[in-house]
C-alpha cells in the first residue's frame, strides 16, 4: 500500500501531465497565453492537486 499520495502511480502520471501541458502552451501564440494556456495549465495542475488532497 501506498504511504503518501507522492507513491501513487496516478499521481506521477498526473504530473507527467502536468509537464507535457506547460511544454505544449509555450509554443502558444502571445495573445493565448494569458487565455487558453493560462487555463489549461491550471486544470492539468488541479489533476495532481485534487488526487494529494483526496
């Protein structure tokens, strides 16, 4: 059994998620990154977030 959140699986491949959506957003246009970049990096980071607090 798992001792933290840090030792799940899910949780790894949710911050591997979290890595791929902050590389893939940079090569965003300007005008979209404080848009849809802005909003697709906080909900891949709330996958990892809401998985630790569970």
């Amino acid at each position: 059994m798992a001792e933290t959140y840090r030792d799940l699986n899910v949780w790894r491949r949710a911050m591997d998620l979290v890595v791929y959506v902050y590389h893939s957003t940079t090569s965003f246009p300007k005008p979209e990154v404080y848009g849809l970049a802005c909003q697709m990096r906080r909900s891949a980071v709330s996958v990892p977030t809401n998985i630790a607090e569970g």
